[in-house]
C-alpha cells in the first residue's frame, strides 16, 4: 500500500528544502520554500479496460482521492479534512528533465502529450510544458526569473533508479525530509516497483494553494502510467483507491493509461466549483451537482 505524508510548514517545519535536478550540463540547485507538503508513492500499470461506476460510487472514490486515510500529520491538526488544489486561474509549467542516461527526444514528447490530455480533460487546468531552449532562455535570466515560475511548475525527473535515488537522497540534510525519505520514500525503492513519486509544495507562505511539485519517474515500461498519476496528484488528488478499482490510482498495475472513470474524476477535482477549503460534505454535494450540470454520465460504462 501506498503512503503519503502532509507536512504544513509551522515554526521550526517552515523550512527552505534544496533539490538538485541534472539539466543535461552542470548540476542546477534549487531551493524551494515548502510550507506544505503532498508526497506520492509508486504506480504501476499494464494494459486497460473499461469501468463501470455509479454516480454515488464515483463521488466516494473522488472522496477518497481528494481526502482519503492514508496521509499522515507532522504537526498539523486536520489538513486532510480539507480540499487541496491548485490555483486554476494560473497556468502551470511542465518542465521535463531528463536525466544523463535519457536522452533528451526520448520522453520530452511522451511528457508534452500527457500534459496536454490532462489539460484537454481537466475542467479549466491550463498546462505549458516547457521546451528544453525554453528551459536554457530561462536559466540564462539568472536565478530570479527560475525562482519566478519556479511556484506554478511541476519538474518530472526521469532517469534510471540510481540517478533518481540520488537524487531523492539529497533530502536527507534536512530533518524533516530525511524522516519523509526514511518512512515513505525509501521502502518503494528497494521494491520490485517501477520508482514513481510526486512531491508538492505550497505555493507560498500564506497561500492555500498548491505550488511548485516535482515528479520522479523511473524510465521503462510504467513511464506514460507513472506521468499521468504523478503529475494529476501532484494537483491534490494524493491519494490511492483500493485494489480492484479500475483506475490508475489503484496499485493493480492493469492501467497504462486513465480509464474513463480516472477522466470523470480528474473533471470533478478541476471543476472551479469544488473550491480549496471545501469539506467532505460540501464536496459530495457539489461533485454530484457537477456530474448532473456536465451530463453524460451515462457514458461512463
């Protein structure tokens, strides 16, 4: 089973963590300002077919999604029993960095065609994945302007699982991190699973929206199933659903790709009207106000 970890940022938490991301030359480190924190285990997929829900079963597994039991609290009362999202109003980057053993024509347009479904699909996400000239025009500004996109950007790391390993590890200076790493991250990496995790902040102090993420997925065979999930949870949908659910956030590994039922929820989560700060109830009642004003719910079979 998966595990996720929410982490708000208070007193001694609000912490600047520093990541190192390999852009093909030098290595390039970031600091980002985590006030909060969403953090995604591994997925795993093969194949696909197509489900069949009902109208209150959908609205409990977006429930589930959106809430669900298996984020645990450092320090926080109950964010969990809020909705989580991002800032629809913003358009949010996608940055592909490959890592030194992936070249990079191999899965920047792997990464551009799933951003672009996640967009298409959404109910107003608005998605530009960068190109690598866009990344270098950035990078030549200086580090102001990288720190400048820096908090409506979702970086996908992928690499073989040394390379992303290392690069996971250069969380454990920091105290926090490292007992994130020790309880999350580190068991999915010694697992027979592809390596596949998000990781969230907030968008800054204050903000109740989601910010800067990054993804880490291992190239191979789950690479298109592990971009989808990560990059859509890393919108606030952290949770998994249970085996046996026809979905790619169940741990099956049956789904290379979202099923119909995934876009359903992917639609409710990014519908404007389910609002950050939402709870449980308001949420059932709006998702199912959704599914009847959009219609063709039928279709979902």
């Amino acid at each position: 089973m998966r595990r996720r970890r929410w982490v708000q940022g208070k007193g001694a938490l609000a912490q600047v963590f520093h990541l190192e991301v390999y852009v093909r030359q030098p290595v390039l480190v970031l600091s980002i300002l985590g006030l909060s924190l969403i953090c995604g285990g591994p997925s795993h997929a093969q194949g696909q077919t197509r489900p069949s829900v009902s109208e209150d079963q959908l609205v409990e597994y977006y429930v589930q999604l959106a809430f669900g039991s298996e984020f645990d609290f450092l320090d926080v009362s109950s964010p969990g029993d809020l909705i989580v999202k991002r800032d629809q109003a913003i358009e949010v980057n996608i940055v592909p960095l490959p890592q030194p053993s992936v070249g990079l024509d191999e899965t920047s347009p792997l990464v551009r065609q799933v951003a672009e479904q996640i967009a298409a699909r959404s109910g107003g996400v608005r998605l530009k994945t960068l190109t690598m000239d866009e990344m270098a025009a950035i990078l030549r500004q200086g580090d102001e302007a990288w720190k400048a996109i820096l908090p409506d950007s979702v970086l996908v790391n992928i690499g073989n699982r040394n390379e992303l390993q290392e690069s996971l590890e250069k969380y454990g200076a920091n105290p926090v991190i490292d007992q994130m790493y020790k309880g999350t991250f580190a068991p999915p990496l010694n697992a027979e699973f592809p390596l596949c995790l998000s990781w969230a902040a907030g968008r800054g102090r204050g903000s109740p929206f989601i910010g800067a993420a990054v993804v880490w997925v291992e190239n191979g065979p789950a690479l298109e199933e592990c971009l989808y999930e990560e990059i859509m949870q890393s919108f606030g949908i952290a949770n998994d659903l249970p085996d046996g659910t026809p979905s790619i956030f169940s741990d099956d590994r049956k789904y290379r790709v979202p099923t119909s039922m995934d876009w359903w929820l992917w639609r409710i989560h990014t519908d404007p009207r389910i609002e950050v700060g939402m709870n449980v109830d308001e949420v059932r009642v709006m998702a199912r106000k959704i599914l009847e004003e959009i219609g063709g719910f039928s279709d979902v079979e």
